[in-house]
C-alpha cells in the first residue's frame, strides 16, 4: 500500500494520477469535459459529466498503474476552486448546472454590496475581496432563482458545496457532506481566523446553514469510498483547492516561501504561516492548508489574468508564432525589446492594479519594431506583472521574499524563466516535479495516511530541475520596472464601457 491516487479536478479537464511513495507519477489519465457558456458571462459545468469524468479517470489511472484500489494507501482530490454545485441529498441530483468561478453574472450583486460599505468588513474575515468570482453569491443566485430551492434549502433537503464536497459526496455513497478548510475559504462564507463558517456572512448572503458542508483538516480522513466504485474502499485522506494544493506541492512549508503557477494566467502564493495577513495591496489572504493537529497555515494570494494567454494571443491573434514553444527562440532572436512594452491588460488588470477598465497597450513602437521585440515583449510582460506581485506581496507580509518556486506550462520558457529571475532579484527554482497540484494533494493525503512522516520528508522529494540566477544589476532592474509601471499607466482606464 505504497501509491495514492489523486484526483485532479480542473476547469477544463479531469485528472487522476498514481504517486508512489518517491514522489513519482506511477500513471496518469486525462479527459476533458464541456464548457457551457449560456449567456454573455455565464460559465457552467455539468457536476453529474464532472463525476462520470473523474471517475471515468481514476479507474483508467489505476489500470494503467497496475494497481488494484485495495493497494492503495489514501485517495486525495484537488479542484477548480470557487465553483458552485447544490445537489439533492436524496437522489443526489444537482438541482442545476453548477455555476463556474469565471461566471460573472452576480458582479452586480457585488457591486450593491460594496457600495453599502461591506466590503472592507468582509475582507477582514474572509481575507477575500468582494468578487462574484467567490462562490456565496453564486450559491445566494441559485437559491433565489431554481424554482423552490430556497425554501428547500432551509428544510435541510439541499447540499451545497464546491467541487470537492461533490466528489467527495459522490465518492462516498452520499454519506460524506464535507469539504476542507482550503476550499472554504474561497466561499466568502467562512471566517479564516475563527475557521467556522460565519453567521454575519451567512445573513448578508442569505444562506441557510443547512446546505453547508462540514469543514475538515485539509490532511486527514474525510471518509471511505464506497467500495463498488473502484473494487475496494479507500480512505479519502486528503483536500485542497488547486492553488494551495500546489503551493504544499512546491514544499513551501515555512512561513516566506513561495509559487508561482504559470498557466493560462498565474497564481502566486506565499505562505504566511500562521498568521493571515490582511493585504493592504489587494491581494487575497487564504487558509492555506489545515493540519489534523497543527494551526493552519495561511497564503497570500495574487493573481495575473493574461499570461500563458498572452502567447495564445500571439499565436492565435497576430500569428506571428506557430505553436507556444516557438516564442522563447523568437524572443531569445533580439536582445532587448528596444524599449517597447506590452501590457496584456486584454481583460483587465489583476493584482496588485485592479482595474477593469484597462485595456492591452503597444507602446514605444519604431520602423525598427520587429514581430521578435513583440514576441520578447509578450515574456517581459508576464515576467513584470508577476514581479508587481511578488513585491506587494513583500510588502504586506512585511519581509522581503528570497526565492520563487515554479511551475505551469510556460515555466518550461527558459528565457521567461531568467527574466523572472532578473526582475525579481531573487532565484527562480523550477522543480524536476511538474505535477505539483496532484502532487500537493497527494502529499496532504500521505501525511494522513502515514505514507509519509513529515513536511521533512516531503522537501526532501522536492527536487530541483533548474535554478535561474538573477543577472541584472539591482539599477538596471529597478529602471525597468519602473519603465514597466509607466507602460502600465499608459494602459489604464482606456475602456469606457
Ligand atoms: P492551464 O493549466 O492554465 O491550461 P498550462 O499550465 O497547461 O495552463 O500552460 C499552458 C499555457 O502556457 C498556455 O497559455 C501556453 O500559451 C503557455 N505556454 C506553453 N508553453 C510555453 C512556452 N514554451 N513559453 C511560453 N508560454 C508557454
């Protein structure tokens, strides 16, 4: 009983990979699901096509490992945070599509909320920004408008909860109605400091407490599988959202250590041991990871909207590229961008700005601008939103940060990588594991289920690939960033709408 199987539960697919007790993927299956796009801004998964695919993988997984469930030591789940599910707790059917994190369509709600002056009294408590992103008012949506699920919901007959608490429900015969503190604390609903979810936020959002899952240590049983679904019973041991299950993944365990994701967008969190930090840069304060016996540990969060995206764009919107690999030897062709900057501010911009009205900007073109000084641009853009974030970051936690973990698609960009390295002053650790999220959650799992004994032993299979010196003289950094901030306002308030 040396594996665990965790289930990696995405936005566009279902995962389910095998981890022996090195650390290693033993096997992997993937399926994608559909994305359902109903109106202009509404985002929805079907939570029944997201079960059938996770489970759909986790038996491919297992066959492709050679294993049957009964060698299993633990099951683990990570997932898409924020997305909302509320199901029927006897037949065990949604009562409608679950609502995505992207979905925008409570932003109103939000704004009437913020304009009562609440939301500085919610970040307090749920370390969280008042956004529709977050699911209390996505849940408060579905309760209001699916005919007869309010007064349901108060009869206790509904479950809510995000995609793990589905899982895990599903997973359990329908006798488990939990989630973990990770996931909770993406709800607008659970107080971080107290770690229960909270009355106040409960009445502001009208949410009965009925419908609420319980709220468990991220490491620790949650419960067993029912034994029909993969050959034998399985002790789900472990749970975390995505972003913080990938931060326990990277081995940051003390209190300064950081990761950043570099994916469609990317996710930086820095653990804040156990204080949670209330960010004076708009940055969100989370529950990182809840122990069985140990405090919680507690991340800030900031995230970039366009990055990998940005090289999609190239590809895809100016055609100056191929495939996304074909950027780096593009860029890597000039030496500098000539003083031309990119702000991929296409849907906005993310932390530490916060501005919706900011549109993408070219600046600093000549007769000498190249599809190459674009191309470079593109990198030194991802590179410089994510130096913004790391130095708010700094700031609220109030020590410097000494090095960054990566990992996501685009951390393979050597180039992106040393230029990360360059504008952060600090070196840039790409590990030899690129599956950090499963991983992360296999490791909560592990430490549950004794696999593993300690944070100890997990750092020690964190392995590094490559390390990315910083290069730039600490002047020249500092120019550019601050050439980088003048772009950026260059690109503010330019949309109207
Ligand atoms: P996600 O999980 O958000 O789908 P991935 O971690 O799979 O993202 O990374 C894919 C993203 O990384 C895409 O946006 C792609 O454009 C970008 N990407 C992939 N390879 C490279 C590369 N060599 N250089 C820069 N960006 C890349």
């Amino acid at each position: 009983m040396d594996h665990i199987l965790a289930l990696d539960q995405g936005t566009t697919s279902s995962r389910a990979l095998v981890f022996d007790r090195q650390g290693a993927v033993v096997a992997l299956a993937q399926q994608e699901f559909t994305q359902h796009f109903p109106q202009a801004g509404w985002v929805e998964h079907d939570a029944q096509e997201i079960w059938r695919s996770q489970l759909a993988v986790a038996r491919q997984a297992l066959l492709r490992a050679g294993l049957g469930a009964h060698q299993l030591r633990a099951l683990a789940i990570t997932n898409q945070r924020e997305t909302t599910v509320l199901w029927d707790r006897r037949t065990g059917e949604p009562v409608a599509p679950a609502i995505v994190w992207q979905d925008r369509r409570t932003a109103a709600v939000c704004d009437a909320l913020r304009q009562r002056g609440l939301a500085p009294r919610i970040q307090r408590k749920t370390g969280l920004v008042l956004d529709a992103y977050f699911s209390a008012t996505k849940l408060q949506w579905l309760l209001d408008h699916v005919p007869g699920a309010r007064a349901r919901a108060e009869a206790g007959e509904l479950a809510f909860g995000t995609i793990d608490s589905w899982l895990l429900w599903n997973l359990t015969g329908g006798r488990v109605h939990a989630t973990d503190a990770s996931n909770a604390a993406r709800t607008l609903l659970f107080n971080i400091h107290t770690l229960q979810w909270d009355e106040e936020l409960l009445s502001l959002f009208n949410i009965p407490r009925a419908v609420l899952p319980h709220v468990h240590p991220s490491s620790g049983v949650f419960g067993e599988t029912e034994a029909s679904l993969l050959g034998a019973a399985v002790p789900v041991a472990g749970i975390a959202g995505d972003q913080q299950a990938a931060t326990f993944g990277q081995a940051c365990f003390a209190p300064g250590m950081a990761k950043n994701t570099y994916g469609t967008g990317c996710f930086m969190l820095m653990n804040t041991g156990d204080t949670a930090v209330t960010s004076r840069h708009r940055l969100l304060g989370t529950v990182a990871w809840l122990g069985p016996h140990t405090p919680a540990a507690y991340a800030l969060e900031g995230s970039v909207f366009m990055a990998g995206a940005t090289i999609q764009w190239l590809r895809d919107g100016l055609q100056i590229i191929k495939s996304a690999a074909e950027v780096e030897a593009l860029a890597a062709s000039v030496s500098d961008t000539q003083d031309v900057y990119l702000v991929p501010a296409f849907a906005g911009l993310g932390a530490p700005d916060w501005d919706g009205h900011a549109r993408g900007t070219l600046v600093g073109m000549t007769r000498g601008t190249t599809r190459a000084h674009i191309a470079r641009a593109a990198l030194e853009a991802i590179a410089l939103q994510t130096a913004d974030v790391f130095h708010a970051m700094g700031q609220d936690a109030g020590v410097p940060l000494r090095e960054l973990r990566v990992d996501g698609g685009a951390s393979r960009n050597d180039l992106l990588m040393q230029l990360q390295a360059d504008y952060l002053g600090v070196p840039v650790l790409r590990p030899a594991l690129t599956e950090t999220t499963a991983f992360g959650a296999a490791g909560l799992a592990g430490l549950a289920s004794g696999l593993w004994s300690g944070a100890d032993e997990l750092s020690a299979l964190w392995k590094l690939e490559r390390r990315f010196e910083p290069r730039l003289p600490a002047a020249a950094r500092k120019a550019k960033l601050t050439r980088w901030r003048e772009a950026v306002d260059r690109s503010r308030g330019w949309d109207r709408g």
